[in-house]
C-alpha cells in the first residue's frame, strides 16, 4: 500500500513513514492510493474473528511493509480485555430489536480515542525502536485527545509525551485523568490561558525547524493516518455484531467533530462493507450539518464556536473532511487544493452544481445537529425507556440517528465516550450521578504531577529542552 497526499505530492511513502508525519509536506494529508476492496469470502471469514485477530487483518491492509508477525504482536497488546474491560473490546449493546449501541469507551479514559491511541502508542514504540531513534510528542488538549494519549504513551521507550491543557478550565476528573499519571515520561504541562493559548504555543513551537528537529518533535493530532486506520476496524466489528448475515445492511450514527471517526466509516464502506448509512451528528456546532445539508463548507471563527455540554465536538472546522472531499472530487487533488485556498481566503467553499456535489448522494451520508435540550430529551427518553445512561455526546449521535431511522436497517449508535465523563449535564438531565466504572471512584484524591506555566512558547521549550528524550 503506497501512500499519496491530497494536494498532489506523490510521496511514494508506505505506512511506516505516513505514521511519524503530521501533514504532508505539501500541506495535505496522508491517503492510500486506493482502499481494499474485499471479497465476500474475506466478509465471512472475518465475521467469527475477536477483536485483535479482525483488527490484524483490516490494519494488514493498510501497513503491508510492516511484518506480519510484528503487527499482530502489536494488536495484542493494544486489545486486552485488561485494557478495554472485556475481550469483546468494543461490546454491542441492543436497547430494542434493530436500535444499538456500540461501546468504544471502555478503554483507559473512557472515551473513543483511546481505541486508536492504543494502537499509536505500539506502533510509536516499535517504529521508533527499529529505527533506533526517539521522539517527543508537543500537543495541546482540552480534555479527551492529552488524556487518551498520555495513557498510551505512559511507560513507553523511547518517547516522552509534554502535554498542555488550560490552567484550571478542565473538569476535575479530566484534570486528574491526566495529572494522577506519574511515569516519568509524561509531562503536563498546565498553561495559564485558555485551550486557544496552548495551542498558539504549540504552533509558535513547531514552526522552529531548528528545535522541532534538534529535539524530533511529534504530534499525536486526529490527522493521523494510523488512527484512522485503527478506527476502520470497530465498523467491522459493529457490523458483525448487529447482523447475522452479510447480505443484511446497517446505519451508523456517529457524534462527530473532526470528522475522524465517521471518516472510517466512510472507509469501511468504500472497503464493501454493507453500510446503508453513515449518519454525522453535530452540536450546535453545526459546520458538518450545514454541508451535508447544503454542499456549502462554512468554517466558522474561533469566536464563533459555542461552548457546548457535548465538547469534544465544539469545532471551527473539521481537520478530516478534507480526506472525504478529496474521493468525492475524483481524487483530483489540484481541485482539492483550490478548494482549500478558497477555504483559507475566503473562509467557504460551495460544491452545489459540481460533480463532487452529485457524488455525494451515493456516499450514503445523512446528517442532523443537535442542542443541549435535545440532548437532556434524549438523554431522559434512553434512561426511562432502556434504562440505560449515556453521555453528551453518544445523545447527540442517538437524537439524529433515531431521526434518520428507517424500518429494516439495524440502527447502531457509536457511544464515544461514557456519562462519567459528563457528570454534570448528566445531573442535570437525570437529577443523578452517573456510575463510575471500577478504578476511577478517587481519581481525583490521587496525587497528581503537573506544572503551571505561562501561555509562552519560550518557556515551554526550554521545559522540553531540560526534560526531553535524547
Ligand atoms: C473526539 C470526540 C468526538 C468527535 O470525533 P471526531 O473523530 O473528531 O469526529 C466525539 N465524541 C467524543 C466523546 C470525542 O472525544
């Protein structure tokens, strides 16, 4: 599998190169040259497979250069039922016949990303290691990405993780989630400013050649290719999971923000899994709604993002649509590039009446948004019905889903994170406290490690430079 970039490089990389990289050197990102196409026979021989065996199989795919035997060591690791809280990794709940949820937050943080991270963080380890070189991974966070990274990363070799978040502005749990860490290669780094801040130090950071290379700076950001891979392989074992054939169709309901997670789905899909639906559900950040709706991409200013009871989806824009409209405009990556100038001068792009907009229908989108009432309703109406608690942001998947549901088709709602999380809003909807899972009821008694420093990228390097892997 060789690998190109949206806006036209023809990198000639493999899996293992695109892995270390950010964007591409010509500002896009990573993209195989073309997806898998199964066949029906590999459809039924993966439908019995547990989860490390099915996540082999789909990431062989996408990282042919790496041997076999070290990939598979690699997933097993990553998927332990130790990790993920049952061998299933990613449980299939059914409320009523045909209405599910897909559990992908049973890992270290409680939250999607960590199914992904897991993976990132093996095959950081063993790239590094073959390669005998280190890395330091910058990032800033607002809560869920630092957190699921960190659990990753803790206790790897040759790998140190310095992880910003906004002095004071997280929840406790989120903070302690984070600050409780006390291996020696994380470092929280807690930035007198607002998220926005932390991430201008990261940019000011990474625009230091000389530093980003004496010092082999690495991000962990949703662009990733290798998270986006790892993502493909729960769509599989949702399918599975919901239907009992493979001649039988499903939908997906996917609470979206940067569009990483449903752009596996769409993955999936191009692969020849039968999904009927892939059904995008935003906040009251509606960039992704207002497109599929219309065919105008709208990114919206810093200042014009709400803040949201569902914020891991509060967005400006969406770092992985650009994957998506680069299939939809017949893989042209000059078209894609124009677009994306358009979208940086002039803040819009509009594919009514273009070919690309007529391609749309047969992707199997559909989409809806959602606000705070709607997700306290749904909320509400999941726990009186199903007895069930969910989070913020599985609500809004499950409001817009429930929405597009159509007689036949298994519905299968993405649970992204769980209600612990959320206490809050929870309180709010149910007038209770949502039930901590094992190990985290005094999360926040434990001790934690963090230090306070300004919203200054000189600072922050020389904090990386006293404290980083050499
Ligand atoms: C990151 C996140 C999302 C959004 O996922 P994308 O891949 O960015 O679309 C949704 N819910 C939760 C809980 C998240 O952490």
């Amino acid at each position: 599998m060789r690998y190109q970039s949206t806006r036209g490089a023809a990198t000639e990389q493999k899996f293992s190169d695109v892995l270390l990289e950010g964007l591409a050197p010509d500002g896009g990102l990573a993209m195989p040259e073309a997806y898998p196409k199964l066949s029906p026979a590999d459809l039924q021989r993966w439908r019995t497979l547990a989860y490390p065996e099915l996540a082999f199989e789909v990431l062989r795919l996408f990282a042919d250069d790496l041997p076999a035997d070290d990939l598979r060591a690699m997933v097993r690791r990553a998927y332990t039922a130790e990790l993920f809280g049952s061998a299933d990794i990613t449980p299939l709940r059914t409320l009523e016949p045909g209405l599910h949820i897909l559990g992908l937050s049973n890992g270290p943080t409680l939250a999607f990303k960590d199914i992904a991270m897991q993976f990132l963080g093996q095959a950081f380890e063993y790239a590094l290691e073959r390669s005998g070189s280190t890395m330091n991974i910058l990032g800033a966070t607002s809560g869920d990405t630092g957190s699921s990274a960190e659990h990753a990363m803790r206790g790897k070799q040759r790998l140190s993780v310095f992880m910003l978040s906004p002095h004071g502005k997280m929840s406790p749990f989120q903070a302690a989630q984070m600050y409780s860490l006390q291996e020696p290669n994380i470092f929280n780094l807690a930035v007198r400013g607002v998220f926005d801040d932390c991430q201008d130090v990261v940019k000011v950071v990474n625009s230091d050649a000389a530093f980003k290379a004496r010092y082999r700076i690495g991000a962990v950001n949703s662009i990733n290719w290798a998270r986006i891979a790892a993502q493909i392989v729960y769509y599989f074992k949702g399918y599975f999971a919901a239907t009992r054939s493979n001649d039988e169709q499903v939908a997906f309901a996917v609470p979206s923000g940067n569009f990483g997670n449903i752009y596996a789905g769409h993955v999936a899909r191009s692969m020849g899994l039968p999904i009927k639906r892939l059904i995008l559900a935003t906040n009251e950040n509606n960039v992704l709604d207002e497109f599929f709706r219309t065919g105008v991409y709208r990114v919206r200013k810093t200042a014009e993002v709400f803040q949201t009871s569902s914020p891991s989806m509060d967005i400006s824009k969406a770092s992985n649509f650009e994957r998506y409209v680069f299939d939809l405009v017949g893989r042209d990556a000059r078209q894609l590039a124009a677009l994306w100038r358009q979208v940086e001068t002039t803040g819009v792009f509009d594919l009514r009446g273009t070919t690309a907009h007529a391609a749309m229908p047969a992707t199997g989108f559909v989409s809806g948004s959602s606000s705070h009432s709607d997700r306290l309703q749904t909320i509400r109406s999941v726990y009186e019905t199903y007895g069930e608690v969910i989070d913020t942001h599985t609500a809004d998947g499950i409001k817009v889903g429930l929405a597009h549901r159509e007689p036949g088709v298994p519905l299968v709602c993405l649970e992204t994170a769980l209600p612990a999380k959320f206490a809050e809003t929870i309180r709010e909807a149910l007038g209770i406290d949502p039930e901590r899972p094992k190990g985290f009821e005094a999360l926040e008694s434990l001790p934690q490690r963090v230090t306070v420093v300004d919203a200054d990228a000189e600072a922050v390097k020389a904090f990386v430079a006293a404290h980083a892997q050499t």
